[in-house]
C-alpha cells in the first residue's frame, strides 16, 4: 500500500467526521428553530440552565403567594365589612344614648329606645359570628365555633350576657419572601392584651356588648341618671368605637400589604418572563444564518470527500 494511498485514508476519515459534525450542528440548529428555544440541554449551557431554574422557582413562589393573597384576601374584605357594618350600628348606638338622656323623653319613649338597642345588640353578636365560608372570622385559630355566645332571660328573650369563645390568637400568611402578614383582627384580646379586641378590649376594659345591654336595662327603668351619671357611658361608648376604629385601621393596613405584595408578584412575574426569554428563547434570525454558514461548511465538506475519493481511484488504478 503507497503513502498516497495512507494518506488519503486519513484525509476521508477527517472529511467524515466534519461531516458528522456539520450533521449533528445543523440538526440542532433545527432542533432551536423548530422549538425557538436556544438551550437544548443543561449541557449546552450550564449557567443558563442554572438562572433558569432559579427564575421558574421563583415563578413557582410567586403563584404560590399569589393563591395565598386571594384567599387572604377575601378573609379580610368580610372583616372590613363586617367592621364596617359593626361601626355603623354602634353610631346608632351613640345616637340613641344621646337622645335617650333628653328630658322631653318619656317612659315609654325609652322603652321604644331599650327595644330598638336590643335588636342592635342582638346584630351586633351576629356581626361578631360572621363567617367566611364554613370558619369564623372573629374566633382567633377557634375558626369551626361562633366566637359570641349568649344567655338570654327566660322570660322576656332578651339577651343577657355576650361572652366571647375564641382566642387572641393572630393568624398570618406568608405572602412574599420578605415576611408574613397577619389577616385577622379577634374578638376579644383577652388572652393576649398585645393584640386589640375589636369587641371586647382589655386594654380600654371595654365591651361593646356588655355597654349595650347596660343601657338598654338602664332604659328599660328610666334610669336617666345611670345612663348619664358618673357611669359615663357616652365616654364607654366613645372608647368602644375607637377600638372598632383602630381594628379597622389596622385591618386597612393588612389589605395595603396585599395590594403592595399582588403588586410585586404582577411586575416580578413581568420580569422572570422577559428574563427566561432572554435566556432561553433562540434568536431564529440569527440562527437560520448560522444553519446556512453550517450547511454551506456541510457542502463544502462534501465536495472535498468526492475529490479525495477521485483522487484515490486514480491513484489505486
């Protein structure tokens, strides 16, 4: 065998594996064109690989918050409802105090005013027992049992006493990576005076329930003077919707935290898109010119084969 001979082994070995190659390029550069993404593999690019799989764990973060939002959420729009309703009724409560100590006012006016306070009382525990599906928004972590019973008087039905049957217990959601906010506001914060007792508040010793049923029997009775006197019940009432006041602004300050925290998920999740794309998603354009540079490197390798090969017959004849 001649050294021309040896040497065009060689050469055809070489043009064979350019041509593998130039095979193996264009059918991944098809493979991106076809599915417009640049990394086929993790292989292909590590580091992009790496920032990729941070963003989509991100995405999967952000989803995760996102359903904890909507459903925190719409925890927190009934409790601000629910204050809303509870600050209303306790303006009528106010109003009715104020009239109740005119002098013009009779007997039986008062009795009028004890029966419309007794309807209000009656509302204002089915306020504190509002539920958000089948849980109750007042009870603490006691969510399955209204938060308010009540004894009421054999005899005449009306209601005696309101006491409270959850705990002070905060609830709180984790709704970024940054922190948890709480979703609640509780009843009654007698078992925790560091958190503030919408109706029944410690820290003022104010129970909006047991005002009410004092001065509806101190209306029943005439007793102007026990309404108006050193018990000062318009001051009782006063500090009583301060606390309905502050639970709601407290409230406004978590639905703030929501919006801020939907807010950052909707301009993050902007964002991880436009970065996986950058990552990710093939420039077509700029890949059909590099098919085309491969395909001509392809064809020209070919060419160079068939040369070789002619000039190995010549040679072998």
């Amino acid at each position: 065998m001649g050294i021309g001979h040896i040497g065009n082994n060689r050469l055809m070995k070489n043009v064979l594996f350019n041509v593998q190659k130039q095979l193996s390029q264009q059918a991944d550069l098809f493979e991106q064109i076809s599915s417009n993404k640049r990394i086929l593999d993790p292989s292909s690019d590590p580091l992009g690989t790496s920032q990729s799989m941070s963003l989509r764990d991100q995405s999967v973060r952000n989803t995760e918050y996102d359903d904890v939002i909507n459903t925190s959420e719409l925890w927190t729009n009934i409790s601000a409802t629910s204050l809303d309703n509870a600050l209303e009724t306790w303006k009528r409560v106010n109003e009715i105090t104020i009239t109740a100590v005119d002098g013009t006012k009779t007997a039986a006016d008062r009795i009028a005013m004890a029966e419309e306070l007794e309807q209000l009382l009656q509302h204002m525990v089915q306020v504190g027992n509002t539920t958000n599906g089948q849980r109750f928004i007042f009870g603490g972590s006691v969510t399955q049992t209204p938060p308010f019973s009540t004894e009421t008087d054999a005899a005449t039905g009306r209601i005696t006493g309101v006491y409270y049957q959850g705990n002070s217990f905060n609830q709180q959601v984790k709704s970024s990576d940054s922190g948890r906010t709480q979703v609640n506001v509780v009843g009654s914060n007698a078992g925790d005076p560091t958190v503030k007792g919408a109706f029944v508040d410690t820290t003022t010793n104010t129970d909006a329930f047991k005002i009410m049923v004092e001065i509806r029997d101190k209306l029943l009775s005439n007793d102007i003077i026990g309404i108006s006197g050193p018990s000062g019940y318009l001051e009782k009432i006063e500090t009583a919707g301060l606390n309905l006041t502050e639970a709601q602004v407290n409230l406004g300050g978590a639905q703030e935290r929501q919006d801020l925290d939907r807010n950052r998920i909707i301009e993050q999740t902007s964002d991880i898109q436009e970065f996986l794309s950058e990552i990710e998603d093939a420039d077509v354009a700029e890949l059909i010119l590099e098919l085309n540079n491969v395909q001509n490197v392809y064809e020209a390798a070919l060419a160079a084969g068939g040369r070789i090969m002619q000039t190995g017959l010549l040679n072998y004849i």
